[in-house]
C-alpha cells in the first residue's frame, strides 16, 4: 500500500509519519507539493509542506513531486538566495513560470537529499482540467510578473529528451501549442516543461533526479513489498545498513580531481531483541550499468572517468532482509580548466610601456566549471622580460596558468645634459649661430630620440635652447641652455656735421662728427667710430671725404667706413666794375685787355686758378640780354693774376683778340675749388 499524504491536515500527516516509522515503513508519497518555505508569509496554509515535514518523508524512503501548478495571483514566491537550500543557476525573474517550477524543484532536491544521496524526485501535475499551471515565458500570455526574457533561451522546436526521443510542436485539431507562448497548457506539453527548464538553467544532473523517479517509484514499492513480507515471524526483520567511504575524502557533492576508491561496508544490527542473522551481499552499480553483487560485508568500487556518477548500493541480510536503495552521487573533473589573455595594455611600437601594465584573463571548464579566475592582474614595477600570470581554478580544485610575456615598463625619463655650445667672446656674445650639443643616457629601454646638436640661429638678448629626449618606452625629458646673446649685425654708422654730396663756403664748413649705434636688444657699441677728413687743397678748398670707420660692437661685429663726399668753395662774390654779372651782356671794344676782378674772401695766394682757365669761348649774340657800354680802361697789362689787399680783389687781366669784333664770347673763370664763374662779352 502506497499512502498520499497531501491534502492531509498537519495532525494527520504526523500521525500517520509516526506510525510509518515505527514499522520503518517506506510507502510515503506526497504526489503533488507546494513548499510551505518558498511561499510569502501571508500566502501559507498547511496544505504546503514544511523542510521537516519532507525530511521525514525521505528518511522514510519515501517520495515526492514538486506541483506543476502556478501559485494563485496573490502568492509571493520567495526566491532562494545564493547560500540558501536548492540555490541554482536559475534566476526566479518571471514568477508563475518555468522559472518557478525549477527553483522549486531544485529546492526539492536538497531537502530530500540524505547522506549525500539525492533521491528520485518526481513531476505532480495535479491536472484536474481548471486547475492554474505554469504561465508563458514570452508573448501575450506571459503574466505581468514576468521581466523581458532572453529570446536565446526560447525552446526551439524539434528538440531531443534523452531516452524519449525527438519533441515536435504538440497539435491538437487545427491548434498548434508552442510552450514559449502557451505555458503548460495541457499534460502533453511536459516535455516541453523539461526543455524550457534547461534553457532556464537546470542542468543535465540536476535533472537527473527527475528522470530516475520512475524507477524510484518501484523501487520504493518493492520495498513496501519487502516490509508486508517481513511479517513472517524471522529472528532477524531489520535490513543491514550499508556505508559508502570515498577516497579521497570530500564532503557530499564535492568535486574531486583524482581517481576515486568507493569503499561499501554493510552491518546487520537485527532486532533490539533479536539477534541479527549477518550480512549475506552487497548490491552495487552505478546509474546505467549492471548491478554488481558481491558476497560479504564489503565492496569496492573505481572511479577514472570525468563526469558525474551516481553510485547505487544497498545491502541485504541472511534473513532476506534488504536495505532501501541508497545514491550516492560522485562528480570526478581531473581535467585542468582554460585559461586565455583577452587583452592587455597595449605596448608602443618599441614593445615598451610608461606605466603599469593590465593583463584580462578568461576561463572556462566544461565540468565543474570555474571556481577562480584571474580578472585582471597588473605588473607596476619597472623592467625588461616581466610577465603577468594568470591563474583559473575549477571546483575540483584542477589548476591552470597563462603567462602573458614579455612584459617591458620603464618609468624612468631618460638623462640629458649639454655636452657642448658654441663659445662666445670674453662679453658673453656669439656674432654667428649657435649650436648646442647633449648627451642622452637610459639605463632601461634605450634611447629613442636625443636633440642634439641643435642650432639657435635668431638675433636676441638672453635667449634660451631647449634639447629633448625621449627613451624607447615613451618618456620625455630636456634640458635648456639659458643666456645666449647673438648678435649678428654690425653696428650702424652715420657721418654726422656735414652731408654726402653738399657744397660749403670756406670759412663755413659745419665740423664733421661720426655716430654709432647698434640696434636695440643686441650686443652694444664697444668702440665707436672715428672721423677721417681727406682731399681739398691748400687753401682749404675743393673736394673732401669724411670717413667713419673703426667702430665695432660687443658681439665683435665690425662696421664698414662710411663715407660723405662734399664740396668746399671760395665764397665769390660776384665780378666786380668794369665787368657786369649775369644776366647782363657786357660790351667793349675788341683787342682791350679787361680787367676781371673778383674777391675769395682774403688772400688766398695766387694758386686758386683751377686748371685749363681762365679761358674765353665764343657763344651765340642772341641771347635777348641788354648791352652796356664798359667803360673804357686805360691800365695796361699782359695778362695774369694779382691781389690788391687794400680791395681784397684779385685782378686777372684779360687780353682780347681785334678778330673778336662782332662776335659774343663767354668768359670762364675756373678755379681750384672746382667753382666755375662766367660773364659774356660782346665786342665790337
């Protein structure tokens, strides 16, 4: 007899748990549970079952299945936190779903896990035609407690359930029923229930309690057939119990990452009153092989392979008695995690880096999955050939490392300092340009650039030269040569007094002077100019240079001559009586001798005739002049020069030709100041 505890009251379900376990009696089923710990305070009523309540089921041997049926609207599920019972993978974010069904499952197992066995836990549908099931995930139908789902984990249809064959779309009359839209909309869509709750995130193992609750279910019934025989009066009614020690030890659930030993020890304790009759063999076998019985109170079992196994055993006893199947469930990963760089900080094209280095890291493992992986890791100390190492650890404790190499960091600016310049004189100046040399040093990656030797060509007090330098891993640095006066451009030099190209009278000559400059914000005068006058002659007359040369500035820049060409004259006054000036033509008798007088300011001597003069060229009457009679002249001379000093007049005596009558003749008198003096003359 297989009894149902649900819809018991709480005084009947411990009662009847009682009585079952005082003839340790296995046939408990509750076929379709809620739990009373997954349900909002407000909402629980003890219809549902208690942790305790279940745990008394299990230790019984007996079982449960976890209620399809959706909550009402106003029931809150509790989602399990990630230390709590039944945790998982599965994220409750669209409540009345697959999603809720699965974390109540997985809650399910926990709870009836015992010694690390996990047992059968079955489907309980509870179809009664209006009962509420699980809503939809996706579309119109999906309850408004469901946040937007990822469309990667839609059931796609065909799909496989291992042992039951290929799933196509479920279709009654003309309606096709798609789980993603529909939700469990009918008991043929329980495949598609399972599917859905892998995509949500129940795997393989998890699932497999679900799969063996069939065979669960039998088994706990022959059991209950093994206890209705038990009733024949034996010495010995109580079954052996069996131990399971693996080595290498590890708590239940564990991952192990070596080969493992499965010790099996059976005792019969028989009857407190009753003296037991002895362990006749051990059942053993792991899920999906044959059963192995080996005679005696002890078994052995090896284990090599990756994967999850589950171990069944039980004992039985001379008296026929046999133990409730146990499971134990052994997960072996001897295989290492992967570990691979997905980035790091990049290096500049010389392979070297200027500040710390980040290396990302990823892992993955395929069975026990990580349990530590290297994020980020980072080298911040200077040197060549570093490495960042990366480490990925699964839950079997396999290891893994992934060096990321060569790792070049330099922090350190290279060194840079002058070696050479160009000299300047003993006032600190350079009147060319001026080339400063450095030299660079780094210990570490090398230098990559060093400015040198450079050249600072602009005119310029106080002017500075900046050299830079920078190494192979990207750092700078640069050193200024301070204080460098160039001056490139001789100082200017003008004559000063008298100008270039000027006539002066004797006796009025402004004194000549030379001034230097040099332009403003270079080096300076050092030695000004000095004035040189040159040419004239005796008297003082005629053409002069005044030159300006010598002076240099602080850069030793020197200054070419400058020189001012002028004229220095006799201040002549005019021809004095007998003869009449410009414009006035004069008149007189041919073959005279004309005394030509005129003053140069003081006795000059006798020398001031200029060379070729005085001479007399004959030259066109028609000029429009008026004539004049000169007065006659009764001095006689011979021609020549003399001075009178009580006139302060010379005296040139002019003897004309009889053959100038009727013509006009121009007189020219040349002198030695390079002046020239005329008056015409019409003879008759």
């Amino acid at each position: 007899m297989i009894i149902d505890v649900d819809h018991m009251s709480i005084r009947s379900l411990d009662a009847t748990l009682d009585l079952a376990a005082g003839e340790s009696y296995p046939g408990i089923v509750a076929s379709h549970v809620l739990m009373f710990e997954l349900t909002d305070k407000a909402a629980r009523h003890e219809r549902m079952r208690t942790r305790a309540q279940l745990q008394r089921i299990a230790q019984l041997g007996g079982m449960i299945a976890v209620m399809t049926q959706a909550p009402e609207p106003e029931t809150e599920i509790v989602q399990p936190g990630p230390t709590d019972p039944g945790a998982s993978a599965v994220v409750n974010d669209c409540k009345r779903s697959s999603k809720t069904w699965a974390q109540a499952y997985r809650y399910a197992v926990d709870v009836m896990t015992i010694g690390g066995v996990a047992p059968g836990v079955a489907l309980g549908t509870d179809f009664n035609g209006i009962s509420r099931q699980l809503a939809p995930r996706f579309g119109p139908e999906a309850l408004e407690f469901c946040e937007p789902q990822d469309d990667t984990t839609r059931v796609q249809y065909p799909f496989t359930v291992p042992g039951f064959g290929s799933f196509r779309q479920q279709q009654t009359g003309s309606r096709v029923f798609d789980f993603n839209y529909a939700g469990l909309a009918h008991v043929g869509l329980l495949p598609d229930l399972i599917e859905d709750a892998q995509k949500v995130g129940l795997t393989s193992s998890e699932l497999a309690p679900l799969f063996r609750s069939a065979e669960e279910y039998l088994r706990m019934w022959e059991q209950v057939d093994a206890s209705q025989v038990a009733a024949v009066p034996l010495d010995d009614q109580v079954p052996p119990v069996t131990t399971a020690t693996v080595v290498p030890a590890g708590a239940p659930g564990d991952w192990r990452n070596a080969d493992v030993t499965i010790q099996l020890s059976a005792v019969d304790y028989g009857n407190p009153e009753r003296a037991p009759s002895g362990v006749a063999e051990i059942l053993h076998g792991f899920v999906g092989t044959p059963v192995v019985v080996t005679a005696g109170a002890s078994a052995s079992r090896q284990l090599g392979l990756d994967g999850v196994h589950e171990l069944q055993f039980s004992a039985r006893d001379l008296s026929g008695n046999q133990e409730i199947t146990q499971l134990l469930q052994i997960k072996l990963d001897k295989t290492a995690p992967t570990i691979v760089s997905t980035g790091r900080t990049p290096a500049n094209s010389e392979g070297w880096n200027n500040g710390p280095v980040t290396a990302q890291f990823a892992c993955a493992d395929a069975l026990s999955q990580v349990a530590s992986c290297t994020g980020d890791a980072s080298a911040v100390a200077e040197g060549a050939g570093q490495s960042i190492s990366g480490t990925a650890v699964d839950h079997a404790g396999n290891t893994a490392t992934m060096l990321v190499a060569p790792v070049n960091i330099d922090l350190t600016p290279p060194s840079i300092v002058i070696n050479a310049r160009t000299p300047a004189n003993v006032n600190g100046w350079n009147r060319t340009d001026v080339e400063v040399g450095a030299e660079c040093r780094d210990a570490l990656s090398g230098i990559e650039v060093c400015e040198g030797p450079k050249t600072l060509a602009s005119e310029g007090a106080d002017q500075t030269l900046t050299l830079a330098t920078r190494d192979r891993a990207g750092n700078e640095s640069s050193v200024t040569a301070n204080g460098i006066h160039i001056d490139k451009s001789a100082p200017v030099v003008s004559v000063t007094g008298v100008s270039a190209g000027q006539t002066y009278l004797r006796g009025a000559v402004p004194p000549g002077g030379c001034e230097t400059f040099d332009q403003p914000a270079l080096s300076g005068v050092a030695v000004p100019a000095v004035l040189a006058i040159s040419g004239g002659t005796a008297q003082g007359v005629g053409s002069f240079i005044a030159t300006c040369s010598g002076a240099q500035d602080r850069a030793d820049n020197g200054a070419p001559p400058v020189m001012a060409g002028y004229s220095v004259h006799y201040p002549f006054a005019g021809f004095f009586a007998p003869i009449d000036n410009l414009p006035v033509v004069n008149v007189m008798n041919a073959g005279r001798t004309v005394p030509v007088k005129f003053s140069l300011g003081g006795n000059m001597g006798l020398t001031v005739l200029g060379a070729g003069g005085p001479r007399s060229i004959p030259v066109s009457c028609d000029t429009g002049a008026a004539a004049d009679d000169m007065e006659e002249q009764t001095t006689d001379g011979d021609g020549g020069l003399s001075y009178d000093p009580g006139s302060d007049q010379y005296n040139y005596r002019w003897k004309t030709d009889k053959a100038y009558a009727g013509s006009c003749r121009r007189f020219e008198l040349n002198l030695n100041d390079g002046s020239e003096h005329t008056f015409v003359v019409r003879f008759r």
